[in-house]
C-alpha cells in the first residue's frame, strides 16, 4: 500500500511541475522559440550575452550572436553558434547552429522534433529540410552538408514586418 501511495505522489508532482500546452494550442506554439530564447521577447532580456553580427541582407532586422555560455546544447548536442534577429527590438528569428565536428546523428535530432511537434513536412533540394508550420510559429530543421541547424521565427512578427513595408 504505501508503494502505491508513493506511486500517486510521484505522479502528481510530476504533473504539478510538467510543461503542458493549453487543450487546442499546438505545441509549437505553446514551446514559441528554442531553449530560454522565446518569440516576440524583448531584446533587453538577453541584450548583456549579445553581440551584434556583422550586417545582413536586410538591415531592418538587427542580427545578434549570443554569446551566453548557459546553452551549451540543444537536444545534447553541442550547440556552435545562436543567431537571433530582432525586428524592432523583439525576437524575430532565431537560428541555432550544430557543432559539426561531433558527428551528429541528424535522425535522432529530427526525431525528437518530431516528438514534441509532430511529424513535419520534409523539402529537398540542395539541402534537406524539414518543416513544421503553424499559424504563429515556423520552424525548420535544416541538413546541408555538415551544416546543420534549426531555424524558427514568428509568423506574427513577419505579419509586422510585411505590414510596415506598405
């Protein structure tokens, strides 16, 4: 008896502290950006571990390397580099770049993605990439040679950045 009992309690800590989406938010909305760097943040939360990268395309989005030492991984994996593009002083995009001298096992990245959002819709062309697209988040999981990475943004920061183009 006092198995079980301890059986109940662990089971209800475990949900008292577990990560659960809303019922109807798909998790890729409710998870919105990857590790501690969340979608339409603002840029002062993470503005001390950045450092501005050098000019893109589009000089309307400010593009930053984080330079943190506190993500070190994603999925285990050692993580090279994080981009993160702030349009108007909110998180726009954000691109975490793999670590290629580790041999990473793309399939098992992928599959954990799959894991928390869903089988994804896969494009090839000169690179393999798969996608997972909602009405607010897109998130890419990108395979070119040795580089490998994972990219999202938000769909309703791009609805502003489209708008203030007219």
């Amino acid at each position: 008896m006092k198995f079980k009992a301890f059986l109940f309690i662990c089971c209800c800590i475990n949900l008292a502290f577990a990560q659960v989406a809303p019922p109807g938010v798909p998790p890729l909305d409710a998870k919105n950006g990857i590790n501690k760097f969340k979608l339409c943040s603002f840029y002062d939360i993470h503005k001390a571990n950045l450092k501005e990268a050098p000019e893109q395309k589009d000089v309307r989005i400010k593009w930053y390397t984080y330079i943190g030492t506190d993500v070190p991984t994603v999925f285990e994996y050692k993580v090279k580099q994080i981009n993160l593009g702030y349009y108007k002083n909110k998180l726009y995009k954000i691109t975490v770049q793999f670590d290629e001298t580790q041999g990473i096992k793309t399939a098992d990245i992928k599959n954990k993605l799959i894991l928390l959002f869903g089988e994804s819709r896969h494009e090839q062309s000169t690179k393999e990439k798969d996608i997972w697209e909602t009405s607010k988040v897109y998130l890419s999981f990108d395979v070119n040679g040795n580089n490998i990475s994972i990219y999202t943004y938000s769909k309703i920061m791009e609805k502003l950045y489209i708008s203030d183009e007219l």
